[in-house]
C-alpha cells in the first residue's frame, strides 16, 4: 500500500495514546476559562455553606462519572474517581479551606484556588512524571469546586460522532464524553502515562495526544482523520489521504475479527511445536481481558501494581483475597505471582532516596531485608494455592545465596502454616526472573535450584548494554537484537533447559511481534505478554516453520552486529510471514 506522507502540510504530529483509526467532524471542546474573583465576604457563614455545598455538588458529579466508569472499565480502573472523592472528603483540605475562609473573610472561590493550587505547586515541582500528572488530575477537583461555587454547569453532552479537540481532558471528561460514543480524542496537551490516556485505552478510544496546536489548527466541523496507532492527525483530508484510511479501517475491521478467530486456538508451529502464550497483569481487573484473548494463564502478575502502586504493603488477608480470587477466576490455569518488586522506578518506602536506585535496593534485596513484609507475601500466596495453580517467581535475582535465603523463609512459612493446620499447596513451584547478567551467567545452576526461570528483557537489556531503560536520550541504544543480549538469551534457555527449567520469557520483548520467530528459534517454552497482544503473537507463530526459525536463530547468533540480525530478520519476515505483518502497528 501506498505509504501517507507525513510531511503534508495537513498533518499534526503528536503522541500515540491509545490505538486505533477515526475519521469524523472535529467537536471543539473549549472549556469555559473559570474567572477566579477575590474580596471580601460579609456573611462567612452564608460563605462557608455555599463551599459546603459545591463540595456537595461535585461529590454527586463525580460518583456519576465514578458509576459510568465502573461499569464500562472495572472497578480498579475507576479507582481514579474514587481517589478524586476522597481528596473531597479529605477533612484536613476542607478545615482548612473552612478556617481561612472564616479568619481572611474572603471569597471561597478564591481560597480554594490557593489551597488546592498549593498542593499542585508541591506535585509540579516533583522529578517523577507520574506526580506531575496527578497534578491534573488535582486541577479537575479545583475547577469543579470552583465552577460549582460559582453555580455554572458542566457542558459535556455531544450529539452526534464526533472527535473531540480540546486543550487538555480531564479523565472525567473522557467518562462522559464516552457515554456519547465519541470517535476520538486530540488534545494539545497530555502525556502517555495521563490518566486521560490510560482511561482513552481501557475504554478502547483512539487517542492522540500533546500535539502542541489542535485546538488553534482544528475548527469546529472540520473533517479529521486521526491515526491512534502512530500518533497523526490529518485536517481536511483529500481524497487521497481518505481512502488510504478507508482502505486501513477496513482491514483493521477485518483483522480484528480474524484475531477474534485464534481466541480458542493453540500457539502452535505449522510443524507442531506449541508455545504457551500467557499473560503479564498489573491490575487484577485485566484477567478478563486476559482470558478472552485467550491467554493461558498469567506469567507475570506485578504484585507490587496489584496494589494500588503500594503506598505501603496490604496485609496478609488483603493480599490472601486477591491472590485466591485470581487463581480461581484463572484456574485450571496457572497464575504466576511475582513477589513484590520495589525499588528502582517504583515505590520504595521509608523515604529512601538513592544515587542509582535502578542499582539499588530493589525487589529481592528489599524483600530479605525486610523478612517479615517478605514473610506477610508468601503466607498469603501459600494460603491462596489450595488450588495448586499458584508459582511464585522472585524479581532482581543476582546471587544463588538470595534464593537460598529465600526457600529457608518459604520454609519457615510452610512450617508455621501447618502449625496452624492451614491448607496450601506443599509443592508450589518456586521460579525467578532472569533480569541481571549475573544470574543469566549463572542460569544452569539457578535452574538446579528452581523451577522455572522468566527472562525480564526489561531491565536485562538495560543491564546488559548499560543503557537507562527509561531515559529517551540513549533509547535508541536500548537494544533488543545487539548480538549480545541474543546470545545472552541462548545461553539462559539452553542453560535453564540443561538445568530443567521451565525458561520463558515475560519482559516486553517478548510482546514484540519482529522478536517472535527468534525467540521460538531459540527454543522459549513460554512467553508472556501484555493481553492486548496475545492474539498478534499467536497469528505469528501459527502461521511460522520451528525448523525455519531454528535456522533463523542459528544464524542471528553468529551474526556480530545489531544491522545484520534486524536485516535477517526482516529478509525472514518477507520471505516467510509477509501476510502477518500488518500495517497498523
Ligand atoms: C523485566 O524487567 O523485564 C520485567 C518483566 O519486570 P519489570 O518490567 O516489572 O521490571
Ligand atoms: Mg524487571
């Protein structure tokens, strides 16, 4: 097909925030900019009962967009709005607004702009990204309280199908307009990990974000394409342009209900070697999602996302309901629970702040440290695996001492369980991940001492190659196929194989569908994956020789620079799988 080029002066460029093709009018969103007024109250008690209720009023808007959300994305990803409610109810907030009200006698509106514009001054001057876009989030409470107080309604009904252009969206707004049937959403502003983008692809609505000038560029009515996979906006489209994205939307339609086809079917080579294909969860509320992919159980569950990011570590019966509630939805399945992962990018409790915390005290470091958190986890897991569909896997493995350490607490749990003549399974598996060169050098003998081994490619890469896997200045050195971390891979499959272990893989690379035909080469047992790409994988691999992809394997591995691997693979691909490669990712 005949390549866009992007460099058309109707085209907006900005970032892929959840997938997917439209092509409809644009609706401008402009949302009425909240004039905040200062002076003097006479009445502060009138004063004080009008904040009352305009907390009130958006307590009730938000339980609305909470029960919307609730239904159409599960109760975890609703959370946001549930969060949002509570900083509503958050009496040290409100007793403050209250007492300054009452003490400077000014207008509510105005000291609720400065109270609440504090806390966001604290989250924007944070390093992590994430609090800063929380901050957004904290905007939507303070223009809701502030636009109720004012007594003016929220105008967020469309009535047609339309692409809603705005500035900057609220996840709130992405609730309500959903309710319309909405195409898309473009948006000057906004990031990746925004909730409104997150909230976009739970509901499964294409979005682009942060173009910089959508809503000066856009009219009211103007016909847009928008491109959710690659981040494009098209204004005014010619007829060229249209039927390049007719063209896709259909075989997209198409696609999707072939993919729909393979939900029931086995990953197996046309010459009959079977992958298991599982799935990587970090919300529980994405096992449906897992299982209608057609997942074979869950490979990787992110213990440490589970709970809500941990702003500090569930109790043994909280995390007993939710790992005992997996493993039955799941069940006959298995559901691999990865011990909590703390540290590097993710919460780290005590306050601790390191120099180089992707070197520092992360997953199974902390965890020993701490055996009675470590001990509270594995209790839980071990009451959950009545079962016997449970594993547990232990993330940042770097020493044959650190799984040593380890069995003697399972012991110790087991012991302690059987004292209290409480179920569980007395043989549950034990597995790690493979994520640092030290354990990938020692994977025989970890397989001797283990079960299984789960390659993390996610931060092997960034060790392997000493490359930063969060920092966009070196990711073009971030590297999947650099000969040695292929030849890294091969040795910790055969090693494991050798030590007999189950390998598999569950780091991104193995959701990439150009790293597949490799991977089975190489001899995986098992990969998981992101549910959304379950279905692309299994179309890869049903549709792939395990003798061809040996050969490819055999020799990628002899090859010594990055271009020669990705030009055989590719020449593999056109050779051998062009009808799977597709256009829309
Ligand atoms: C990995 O490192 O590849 C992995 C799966 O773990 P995480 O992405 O949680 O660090
Ligand atoms: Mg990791």
């Amino acid at each position: 097909m005949k390549k866009l080029n992007v460099a058309d002066s109707n085209i907006l460029n900005g970032i892929a925030a959840a997938p997917g093709i439209a092509i409809a009018h644009a609706y401008l969103y402009e949302k009425e900019k909240l004039e905040i007024k200062d002076g003097a109250v006479t009445d502060t008690k009138e004063a004080v009962e009008n904040l009352k209720e305009a907390i009130e009023r958006s307590k009730y808007e938000l339980r609305k967009v909470f029960t919307i959300a609730t239904e159409k994305m599960g109760k975890n990803r609703a959370a946001i709005f549930e969060a949002q409610l509570m900083i509503l109810d958050d009496p040290v907030l409100i007793e403050q607004i209250i007492r300054r009200i009452e003490t400077e006698k000014r207008l509510p509106e105005f000291i609720v702009n400065d109270e609440i514009t504090r806390y966001q001054e604290l989250m924007n001057a944070s390093d992590e990204l994430y609090m800063k876009e929380r901050s957004q989030d904290i905007e939507d409470i303070k223009n809701r309280i502030i636009r109720n107080l004012q007594k003016k309604r929220l105008q967020s009904k469309i009535t047609s199908q339309v692409i809603v252009v705005t500035s900057s969206l609220t996840p709130a707004d992405t609730i309500l307009f959903s309710k319309s049937n909405v195409k898309g959403y473009i948006t000057d502003f906004g990031g990746l990990t925004s909730h409104a983008a997150i909230v976009s692809r739970s509901l499964k609505i294409p979005a682009v974000v942060g173009t910089h000038d959508a809503t000066s560029r856009i009219e009211n009515g103007d016909l847009v394409i928008m491109d959710g996979f690659h981040g494009i906006v098209i204004l005014k489209p010619d007829e060229t342009q249209l039927s390049f994205y007719r063209n896709k939307i259909e075989k997209l339609t198409q696609f999707d209900k072939e993919l729909a086809e393979l939900k029931d079917k086995p990953a197996v080579t046309l010459d009959g070697k079977e992958i298991v294909i599982r799935g990587n969860i970090d919300i529980t509320d994405e096992v449906d999602f897992l299982v209608q992919n057609g997942a074979k159980g869950i490979g990787l569950l992110r213990t440490e996302q589970v709970f809500g990011g941990l702003d500090t570590f569930p109790g043994e019966d909280e995390q007993f309901v939710a790992y005992h509630e997996l493993a039955e939805k799941i069940y006959p399945e298995y559901v691999i629970i990865r011990a909590f992962d703390v540290g590097g990018d993710k919460f780290l409790p005590h306050d601790v702040k390191e120099p180089n915390p992707f070197l520092g005290w992360r997953g199974i470091r902390f965890l020993l440290d701490n055996p009675e958190i470590f001990k509270t986890q594995i209790r839980a897991i071990l009451r959950a695996s009545i079962h016997k569909n449970i594993k547990l896997m232990l993330p940042m493995v770097v020493s044959l001492e650190e799984v040593k350490r380890s069995k003697a607490l399972l012991k110790e749990c087991k012991d302690e369980l059987r004292k209290e003549k409480i179920k569980f399974d007395q043989h549950l598996n034990l597995g790690i991940m493979i994520e640092v060169p030290s354990a990938a050098v020692l994977a025989k003998e970890f397989a001797n001492e283990v079960d299984f081994l789960s390659i993390g490619t996610n931060d092997l890469i960034q060790f392997l190659l000493a490359v930063d896997r969060g920092n966009e200045i070196v990711s073009m050195l971030y590297q999947e196929f650099h000969p040695a971390v292929i030849r890294t891979i091969n040795q910790i499959i055969k090693n494991g194989q050798r030590g007999h272990a189950f390998v598999s893989m569950c780091g991104e690379m193995a959701g990439d569908t150009i790293a597949i035909p490799l991977l089975v080469g190489m001899g995986l047992d098992s990969l998981s994956v992101s549910p959304s790409s379950i279905p692309y994988i299994k179309r890869i691999i049903r549709n792939l020789h395990f003798s061809k992809a040996q050969e490819l394997a055999g020799e990628c591995l002899g090859m010594s620079s990055l271009q020669e691997v990705t030009e055989r693979i590719e020449k593999f691909f056109s050779e051998n799988l062009i009808q799977q490669t597709n256009n829309f990712m």
